[in-house]
C-alpha cells in the first residue's frame, strides 16, 4: 500500500471511460493494482492463484481489503491496462531513486533466455537457443539493474537471439526512464561489439564489457608459480573498458 498510494493511476481510471459498454469497475483499480503487483513480486503470476490467495494468505487479504476478485477480473484488469501498468514502473522507479535506492553509481546489464508456453503463439515468440544448441520458442528477456540496492531501472522482452543489439536501446532506455545516465556499466560477452564500444551514447562513462571466456580445460604449464592465464576459472572473463578521451 505504501508502494501503491503515491503513484498516480490516473491513466487506469481513464481507462475505465472507454465507450465498450464495460466502463464501470467492479473493484476499485487501487485493489487491484496492490493485488497484482504484490502478486508479481512474491513470484504468484497465476490469475487464479492470487485469487486463491486472497482468500488464504493474510498479506493478500490485507492488500485486497478482504475482498476476492475473481482470476477473470485480475486476468482482464491485466490484459486491457499492460500500457498504464507499464507506466507505473517508471513512476516507482522515480520513488526508489528518491530515497536513495538508486545512484546510478554503476548498472549491470545481462539478459536471460525464456521459453514459450507449450501451443503458445508462434508468431510471438522466436527460435532462442536452449540447452546446448537445441532451439525451442521462447524469449530474450533483458534487464539493468543498479547497484546501490540491486533495483531494476530497465527491462525488455524481445524475440532477438543475440545481446549485442541489446545494450545500447537497454542503455538508452535507462536514461530515459531515470533523465540521466550511469556513471558506469558492465555487460556480459554476449554484448560485445565495436560499435556497442564506440557509440556516442556511451561516451564519457566506464563501459566494462566482457570481450570472450578463457578455455577452462587446459591445465598449467609449470606446477609452481602463477597459474597463467589459460588456467583460471571458467567463471572470469577477460574484460575490455571503453572510455572516450573526454573521461580519461
């Protein structure tokens, strides 16, 4: 509730005026936002088993004023309002970085692989490469997150396969959210590219972008001293730093 009640919904109440013949809510949208974003962040996605919780656990009781909306109306209160509940993100984003949970300092960038649903839509998902080079649908899904308390300041979803097109619209779109840059961000190998290094909307920070892994299998040469390089763990990465002049 303490999340909830700053944020402005003004976008959900107007989009309980649409002329469909459906304008009227049946629970007010501050329920339901509390419900379904308490259910997001406890990792309970189901329509049906916020429902169910509303009735079982006491948080969801508390956040939902004891009442029990239906899984048909958290399923379509979601669906006809992605647009204004998306804009909320920002908008909590905003509150976090007034007190104090994000800097800025330094951002994170990396991204995960996530398969469609068996009989989902094939023309919403992409080809993705899964367990050792088979391929299966799903997607590419992107994040940065700030150090200071690991709050996430950008996310995509997208049907490209591979990173290195995804880190600078990422990157830009942490400034956009947050009207300023990062003083500096790391990224995996999978992100590599000259051009990702040399573009104008990285310039002036410290971009660290992993550049390959080392080979893991090769033993050390000499059994005293050193290990060299070949030998570390396959966990490091060589890593490359970009700055512009301007920063150094």
């Amino acid at each position: 509730m303490d999340v909830v009640d700053p944020l402005d919904l003004g976008a959900i109440y107007a989009s309980y005026d649409e002329k469909d013949g459906r304008g009227q809510w049946a629970y007010v949208p501050e329920i339901m936002v509390r419900v379904s974003l308490y259910g997001h962040a406890t990792g309970v996605y189901s329509s049906r088993k916020i429902e169910a919780r509303t009735y079982e656990d006491v948080a969801f009781r508390y956040l939902s004023s004891d009442q029990h909306p239906d899984d048909d109306s958290f399923a379509e209160f979601r669906k006809r309002r992605l647009e204004a509940l998306a804009g909320l993100f920002t908008q909590a984003l905003l509150l976090c970085e007034r007190a104090g949970l994000v800097k800025l300092g330094h951002v994170a960038i990396d991204g995960s692989k996530i398969k469609a649903k068996a009989g989902g839509p094939s023309d919403r998902s992409s080809s993705l490469g899964w367990n050792k080079g088979s391929f299966v649908q799903g997607y590419n899904a992107q994040a940065a997150v700030d150090a200071t308390a690991q709050v996430i300041v950008a996310a995509e979803v997208t049907q490209q396969t591979t990173g290195n097109q995804l880190l600078l619209p990422l990157w830009d779109q942490v400034e956009k959210n947050l009207s300023r840059k990062s003083q500096a961000a790391s990224a995996g190998a999978g992100y590599w590219s000259e051009d990702n290094a040399a573009d104008p909307s990285v310039a002036g920070i410290g971009l660290h972008i992993a550049t390959g892994r080392d080979k893991h299998k090769e033993v050390a040469a000499r059994p005293s001293g050193p290990p060299p390089r070949s030998s570390r763990s396959p966990a490091h990465s060589r890593w490359r730093t970009q700055r512009s002049p301007r920063s150094i």
